[in-house]
C-alpha cells in the first residue's frame, strides 16, 4: 500500500531546492542583498523601484530568497515595500512552506505577521505548508499554521491529509505524536481515509504507532 514511501518521506525536502553557494555567489540586486540581509543596499533598491518580485533561473524571488537564507530583517523590509507574499517559486513552494520545511520557526513568525498565507496549495503534490510540516514532525511549525488558519483537511494529490501525512510519513516518535495531537486537537478530521480507504486509526495501528492509536481513539477515530 505504501510502495516508494521511504522515497516519498524524502520527497519535500529534495523537491525544495534553496540557491546553491554558486547561485549565491552570482545573485545582483535584490536577490544578493535579500540573500545576505544586506539591509542598506535592500532599502537603497526598493527606494529606486527595483523589481520586489524578479525571478532568479529557478523562479526564486528576493523574498524566497531571503525565507531560505533566514533573513527576517530582510523578509520584513520586502514585505512592507509590497513584494508579493504568495508567489510560488518552480516547484511550486511560497515563503511559508520554505519557512515549515526548514523547521523555521521564527522565520515563519514573521512572514505571518507580515501577512502571508497559511491557506496557499503549495508544491507538486497540490499540499499545504501544514501538511508539509506534518509529514515531517515539525510540530512547532504545525501549531503555528493551526493558529494561522491553515485548511486542516485539505487533501493532497496522494490522497493525504495532514494528520495522514503525520502517521504514513512520520515514525511514530516524540514530534510525529505532538504534531497528531495538536491537528486532532484543532478538529482535523479522523474519518478521511486514504486512497485504499484505510482510515488514520488504521494506519496507525498498523504500524504499531502505540501513542498515536490512543491519541485518535480518545477523539472518537474508528
């Protein structure tokens, strides 16, 4: 039923791709003062009406660029001068989903407060940055997109919700299990089931995932 997950598990993270050290070394303009927080020369180019939403050969904007390389100052500054906040790069990711594949706290804090999305479909599997952040055990991530509105029952192209993702693509430890509890704890729906039609109690009791099982047992799964 799950052929090619131990390739799936893998597939968010291989599918983001951040600018490589050579990609960095030949960015200009926004995308070289976004990707080294270089605040004066960022304000210097938004005040001589740069392009905020230049694309790079691999469709990354400033603001992309600037998610991936964990400069707040700089996503905040792209932001207020009115980049776009949605915009998806080639493989389909937003700011927000780059922020919650990297565990990214912080990062993703302020692209919330700044106004970005957490509602967006998002990557080749037509996701969610929640369902993203949930296959991964992110968990810190998952209840700050919870809090954000972030569609919990969405189903992707795999036919997965984000409280599926956390069971067929976690391993069943300590941030898997935090990540169920709190999308059960948000009302994430326990009945949608797979494509084969396996509910999640079922997932998780069939791989042993002991805590997750009790977990949706307690909300009333069957």
């Amino acid at each position: 039923m799950l052929c090619g997950a131990a390739w799936l598990a893998m597939a968010p993270a291989v599918a983001q791709v951040s600018p490589s050290a050579a990609e960095a070394a030949r960015y200009a303009g926004l995308h070289s003062a976004a990707h080294r927080g270089d605040m004066a020369q960022l304000v210097q180019l938004v005040t001589a009406k740069a392009d905020l939403n230049a694309r790079d050969t691999h469709g990354r904007t400033p603001l992309h660029v600037a998610a991936f390389a964990k400069q707040r100052e700089a996503v905040r500054a792209l932001a207020a001068a009115g980049a776009g906040l949605g915009l998806l790069e080639n493989d389909r990711y937003d700011a927000v989903t780059i922020a919650a594949v990297a565990d990214d706290e912080e990062t993703l804090r302020v692209l919330l407060a700044v106004g970005a999305s957490a509602q967006l479909v998002t990557s080749r599997y037509e996701g969610t940055a929640l369902i993203a952040a949930a296959h991964l055990g992110h968990d810190g991530v998952v209840k700050q997109l919870i809090a954000a509105g972030a569609p919990l029952d969405h189903v992707n192209n795999l036919h997965w919700t984000a409280l599926i993702e956390s069971i067929v693509l976690g391993n069943g430890g300590r941030r898997h299990v935090a990540t169920l509890r709190a999308l059960v704890a948000a009302g994430a729906s326990t009945r949608l089931a797979d494509r084969q039609g396996a509910t999640p109690l079922a997932l998780a009791k069939g791989r042993g995932y002991a805590e997750m099982v009790g977990i949706l047992e307690a909300a009333g799964a069957k």
